[in-house]
C-alpha cells in the first residue's frame, strides 16, 4: 500500500455522504453500547420493564405493551412470593395439609401452559410465550391478595378476619379475571370467547382457593 | 381406479354436447349430492330398520358422516391436527351440556350432538371443573360438619385434589379406551349398524360426567338423604345419556354380551359417583374426634353409616 500513504485529505474539505447498512447497523451499535454499560443500568432497565407490566395490570387498558414485549422475569418473581407465602400452614400429617411450594409452582405454571394450548387450539392467534406472559402477570392481584390475608392473619383469626379475607380473595379473583380477559379475549375468534376465559377464570379460581383456605400453624 | 371416473366425466361430456346442441332442452339437477355416494359404497344403510332412523337421529346424517371424514387430514404430528379435535363454538358446547343433562328419550347423544364433530375441549375442562369442584366442595362441607366441635382444626387437604384429579381423567380417558377395544372387538365378529370412534366415546363419557358438576355442589348439604337421593337422581340422567348412547352399539349381539356390557357401564358409572361421595365427603352423622382420612374402600363407608 505504498502508493496511499501519499493520501490524505485537507481539513478544509468536508466529506460528507450516507453510509446505509440495512438492518443491521443499529442494533449492533447497541449491542457495544450495552455491552460496556454498568451492570446497575441493565438490571434497572428490566426491573423498570417489570415494574411498567405490573402497572398495565393494574389498570387493565387496552393496551399492546403487555403483549409486544413480554418477559417471564415478572410471572417467575410473582410465582415464587406466592408459593413462599402459602407456606407455613401446616397439619398433622402431610396429606391434609395446604399446597407445598412445588405443588403451587406446578399448579401456576402447568396451568398457564394448559390453557394457552386450550386458547392455541381453539384458534387464537397470541403467541405460545405471550400469553405465558399474561397469565403470569396477572396473578399479580391475587399475590397482593395473598399479603393481604396474611397481614390480616396476623391480628387473629376469627370470622371477622374471614370475611375481609373473603371479600378481599373475591375482589382480587374478579380484577385476575379480567386483566386477564381484557388482554387476551381480542386474539380470540369471537364466538369462542367464552370458551377461552371460562378455563382462565377457573385457573384464577384454583389459585384464589389456595389463598382462602390458607390457615397458619 | 380411474374408470368409473373416466365414465363420469364421459358422461358429463355427453350432457354437455347435448346441452349446447339444443339449449332449451329440459335438465333435472340432482339437489342430493350425497346420494350418489351413498348408493354406492354405503351398504350399511340398506339394512337399516325403521326404528333406528329414530334412534340414530337425523337423516342427513350420512352428510356429515362424510363430511367428517374429510376433515382430519393433517398428519398427527403437526399442530393443525389437534386443532381439528377442538374446533366448536361456545354455542355448540352449550348444546352439547344441555343434551347430556336433559336426554331425549329415543334421540342418541352421538348421533344428535355429536356425529358432525367429536370435540375434546368439553370431555377435558368437564373433568377439570369437576375434579375441583369435588374436592373445593368436599372441604367445605367437612368444615361445615366438623364446625362447633372443640377438637376440630380446619385443614385445606390439598392432596386430595391430586387423588380426585386422577381418578376422574382415569375414568374419563380409560373406561373409554376399554369399552371402545371392547365393541371393535364385537364389531369383527357381529356385523353391528353401529360403531363409534375413540373420540365420540370419550365425547360421550365426558359431557355425561356434566351433571355431577352441580351434584357435588349440593352435596355440601349436610343431610344423607339428600345427598342419596342427588345421587340417584344424577345417575339415572348421566346413566340414561349413556345407556342410550351404547345400546345400539351392542343390540345386535348376542343378548346376555349386550346385557352385561350395558349393566357394567352403569355400574361403573354408579361407582365412581358412590366412591367419590364416600372418600370427599364425610358421612353427617358419625362423630368424628379429629380428622382423619378415611379409607377409601367405597362399600365398607356405606355399611358403616347404616
């Protein structure tokens, strides 16, 4: 390359153009840029993801973010707090006791799987992951629901402190139920809706069963 | 075989050069386009009776026979064809409960519901709801028995989810499977008019067990009578979906194979029924002192309350 080292360009002259590189170029400057960025920024960019989910759920809108960028971080957090929380009511013998925490894992995410197949096959078109993702986060009220009661526990536990468990599981139940649907029931053929949020709703119900009937030591 | 193809389109040639010779001609159109068909390889129907019109419903039925045939032609392995099994509307699971809860007496389920379209959406969330129904409705009405006694301390007894959980989807999937061998194997010795898929017998079974879903839920009532009495009354109407269902299937056969395969349906459904009754619910009456599991042997628990 002898004859380019005599190449150079005056600073006076300004080289201007466009340099396209379809698709790819963006995502591979963020790629570096993510790379090098401190470990707190990553983490806080998941957690706010997590934490802007759990506010849709709340305030069920129409919305496509729940949907467009899913995540199962939140579902497995939401999953966990609640099979830790059921524990600690125990009985005499093992048979008649509560959920354990692998049966409440199993019961959460074997069900979330049996009824997005139910919804695939009925003809649904929301992806295998999306609606994993939806049936997670909306435990969210039931989770709440599951402190609630053992707040509530706490300062005793006769019928008045049943019924405001009561009222508060059913409350949960219902706003489960229809987070759940105002997300789901649109990917849904129309004269199958009911079809889809009828196994929904008894999944919702299962688990809210756990939370009522939960009886510490 | 491509000739009596060949002698088809010929034909349709022959009409056709006819036609354009003298336009005016008078043509009749066959409005059944199913008859030709059924004439030739269906010979089956020619010795169908009277009663079995009735009996097996409407009569455009060999329609949707073929029709349904035509249907399930996607290789098992891919998605398409499972999606096949659950392709009803909410309105066509809604007629499908109300058929096995209030049977028409003469009309077969199968033939009436369920000829076009064997679906498993209804056979498998059924058995859900009914597995949990019985054991949510059995710890209920445990608590409300054993309310007011000193000793008692209320347990969600969860692991009886899991027992009611297999047996229901057992009874649902297995006696099935095995009365399903049982007519193929009848069907290669008698030649029955009869004879259902895998699928409508699962169907069937299915959409029968419907009526013990508010069964269970009565059940709460602490009262043996009323409890006895439910039972009775569910049996006979998931018993009668049933027994007119697998009745025809089994007529032409020998009488006492007929009879005793009829007889061992109802008497399988009635133990289930009785067993659950037994094992999830504690009996009114007897004291308890603390609860304790009882054993799961159906008759010892009915001649111990007598």
């Amino acid at each position: 390359f002898a004859g380019l080292a005599d190449v150079s360009i005056s600073e006076d002259i300004l080289v201007e153009g466009e340099i396209t590189v379809p698709v790819g170029s963006r995502s591979l400057d963020e790629d570096y840029s993510t790379l090098d960025e401190p470990v707190r920024d990553t983490i806080l960019r998941d957690l706010k993801a997590v934490g802007k989910k759990f506010v849709h759920v709340m305030y069920p809108k129409k919305s496509s973010a729940l949907l467009r960028d899913w995540d199962l971080w939140g579902p497995l957090v939401l999953c966990v707090s609640l099979a830790l929380m059921l524990q600690g009511g125990s009985a005499d013998s093992k048979d008649d006791g509560g959920p354990q925490f692998a049966e409440v894992f199993v019961i959460i995410w074997f069900g979330a799987v049996v009824i997005t197949l139910n919804s695939k096959l009925l003809g649904g078109t929301i992806s295998f992951f999306q609606s994993l993702c939806v049936l997670g986060y909306c435990v969210l009220p039931l989770t709440v629901a599951m402190l609630v009661c053992r707040l509530v526990l706490l300062a005793g536990s006769g019928t008045v402190s049943f019924i405001i468990r009561l009222i508060v599981v059913a409350a949960m139940f219902g706003w489960s139920t229809l987070a759940s649907t105002a997300f789901l029931a649109d990917s849904q053929p129309p004269n199958r809706k009911a079809l889809v949020v009828y196994p929904i709703s008894l999944f919702y119900f299962v688990i809210s069963w756990m939370i009522l009937t939960f009886t510490p030591q | 075989i491509a000739s009596p193809v060949m002698y088809l389109l010929a034909e349709f040639d022959d009409a056709a050069n006819l036609l354009a010779a003298n336009p005016d001609a008078t043509t009749i159109s066959i409005d059944e386009p199913a008859e030709i068909p059924k004439n030739q390889h269906n010979r089956r129907q020619e010795t169908v009776r009277e009663e079995d019109d009735e009996l097996l419903g409407t009569d455009d039925s060999d329609k949707t026979e073929l029709l349904a045939g035509q249907k399930k032609s996607a290789p098992f392995w891919t998605f398409e064809y499972y999606q096949t099994f659950f392709d009803v509307d909410t309105y066509q699971v809604l007629d499908r409960i109300k058929g096995s809860v209030f049977p028409v007496p003469g009309k077969n389920f199968v033939r009436l519901y369920i000829r076009s379209n064997p679906d498993l959406y209804g056979p498998f969330w059924i058995c859900a709801t009914l597995v949990f129904t019985i054991a949510v409705s059995g710890n209920l009405s445990n608590f409300f028995i054993h309310l007011g006694k000193p000793t008692y301390r209320y347990v969600p007894e969860f692991r009886k989810v899991s027992i009611a959980a297999t047996t229901i989807y057992a009874y649902a999937w297995l006696v099935p499977l095995a009365l399903w061998g049982f007519l193929m194997w009848r069907n290669s010795k008698v030649m029955n008019i009869v004879s259902y898929s895998f699928l409508e017998i699962v169907c069937v079974y299915g959409y029968s067990l419907f009526v013990y879903i508010p069964t269970a839920i009565l059940w709460i009532i602490p009262q043996k009578v009323v409890r006895w009495v439910l039972m009775i009354f569910s049996l006979c109407l998931s018993g009668s979906v049933l027994v007119m269902t697998f009745w025809p299937a089994v007529r032409d056969d020998n009488r006492r194979i007929a009879l005793a395969t009829v007889v061992t349906i109802i008497l399988l459904h009635a133990l289930l029924a009785v067993g659950c009754l037994a094992y999830f619910f504690d009996a009114p009456e007897l004291d308890f002192p603390a609860p304790i599991i009882p054993t799961y042997n159906g008759t010892t628990g009915i001649t111990k309350s007598h």
